[in-house]
C-alpha cells in the first residue's frame, strides 16, 4: 500500500503512470507472490481505503519551491497591499474556443444507430479575456484577432475604469503579460493598475480557469456556423454569469483555489448562511449550486 502512495506504477519499472486493477494485480504478484483477479484488487483496494479517482493534471516544468512561495509569501503581501490600499483584487486570464475542436456533446438515439451531427467544417475561433473577483464581480472581453499587448492594455484600462479605484490584477506568466508595451503601460498607470504574475505552469492556482473551463462547458464551438456565431454565444454566456455572482463565488472555493478566499473568513461565512455559495465538480466540469 505504501508503494501506491509514494511511487506510480513507472517507477516501479511497469507501464504508465496511474495505479489500475491491472497494475495493482501486478505488483502484488511481484512483491508478495499472490497471483489475484482483477475483481479481487479492486475489493482488496476499497478494503484498505483506495478509491478510483480523475488525477489532477500538473505540468512537470512546476517549480514546487516557487509555487510555496507564492502560496506562503508573496500572494499574501498582495493581498495585504490591496486590503491596505482599498483596491480590488482581480484574477485574469485569456482562453479561446476553437471550433474544430469541441465535441458535439451526446444525443439519445436507438442502439446501434449513431445520430449525426452536422457542424461546419470550416475552421474559426475566438478568444477571451476575462477577470473575476472573489465577491463575484467579472469583466470580460470576446475578441476574434490574436492576443496582444493592445488588447490586455485595452482590457486592464476597462477594468481600471469599470472598478473606479486602484485594480491589482493577478495573471499568469504569458509573454504578453510581461512584454515591453504592457510593461510601458503600467509605469504610466500605476496609480490605477498594478500586474502581479502567477508561477509558471500552475494554472490550478488562477480561479479564472475555472471559468474558462465552465465556458468551453457550456458553450459548443463545433455547433457554430461562423466566428460570429461563436462570439455571439460566448458573449452571451458572459453576460450570464455577469448577472449571477454567487456562480462566480463558486469558482473560488474550489481546493486548488480556496487560498485566494481564506482570508475573507467573513465574507465567506456569509456566502454559506445565506446559501449561494456553489461548488465546481472536478467530474465533468460541471457547476452544482
């Protein structure tokens, strides 16, 4: 048991890097000498406390030291600076819908009879940018071109003027966050924006993922017929979850993410008596509220 807890199945010389029946019959023939059926490991694992579960994604280039860091040290001087300033605390990120890409979803249809589905065949996308804030506030912005330097300057300056005070925004590491007009542009704001990036290749720690994960959900790309089509649906949504912030109080208690609200132990207190605080299901990505 303390193998499966401490090593993957990749590590101990087999294939893969998930523990399933098969993997697990394997290694107690090796180490104990037990030959088992695959129906008998999994009786055996539920007897010990071991439960098939989705693993959680991490991308092998996280820096665990630098991710620490952020959690102990320099998320909480954020934090304490906007407290102490009266800004608004803001998370944003860029995603984009990609119509060749989107599953269709499923249909009811008699067995052995596969319903068709006719999409467009060409290809077109739109892309998002959009912010949040944890008492449920969210900016957003559908744009068909390329992310730039322009357009995250044009998104920050909506936010600034929007939020009518000081906006400390919390983004990831994209070159366009740190590249040389963005960073020309703060310097001539900074009484109203000021940008602090995320640790790389940890988009766990950003609630606004749970957002785009929630749009690409619900919004079907292989179902448009033009880029405009698209756009419309994607603003549409937005404009949604615009009107319902107790969905976007939700993302923030997600547990990769719930570091961002356990400071606002009052605010969050308040959520859950008056009940609109909603849960993200990490299965199938859907929002149960």
């Amino acid at each position: 048991m303390q193998a499966m807890r401490d090593y993957t199945p990749a590590d101990l010389g087999q294939g893969g890097v998930m523990w399933t029946r098969a993997s697990v019959r394997t290694l107690i023939r090796l180490v104990c000498g037990v030959s088992m059926t695959e129906r008998g490991v999994g009786k055996w694992l539920r007897r010990h406390g071991f439960t098939p579960q989705r693993p959680a994604r991490r991308s092998y280039r996280q820096k665990d030291d630098e991710v620490g860091r952020w959690l102990q040290e320099e998320y909480p001087a954020i934090r304490a600076r906007a407290s102490g300033e009266k800004a608004e605390l803001v998370w944003a990120d860029q995603c984009g819908l990609r119509s060749d890409t989107a599953p269709p979803g499923r249909s009811w249809a008699p067995a052995g009879q596969t319903p068709l589905v006719r999409v467009n065949g060409r290809r077109f996308r739109v892309n998002v940018m959009s912010a949040l804030a944890s008492r449920g506030a969210l900016w957003s912005t559908v744009f068909p071109g390329r992310f730039t330097s322009q357009v995250f300057c044009a998104f920050l300056e909506r936010i600034a003027r929007h939020a009518g005070r000081k906006v400390h925004v919390i983004a990831d590491r994209h070159p366009v966050h740190h590249s040389k007009a963005v960073r020309a542009w703060l310097a001539e704001n900074a009484e109203r924006v000021e940008l602090h990036l995320m640790p790389g290749y940890s988009p766990e720690l950003n609630p606004d993922e749970l957002l785009n994960a929630d749009l690409k959900h619900h919004v079907h790309a292989a179902r448009a017929t033009s880029a405009d089509d698209l756009a419309h649906e994607t603003r549409r949504f937005l404009r949604r979850r615009q009107k319902q912030p107790h969905i976007v109080c939700g993302y923030f208690a997600v547990r990769h993410v719930r570091y961002t609200i356990q400071w606002e132990t009052h605010q969050f207190r308040v959520n859950i008596s008056c009940g609109c605080l909603c849960w993200w299901c990490d299965w199938g990505g859907r929002v149960w509220y």
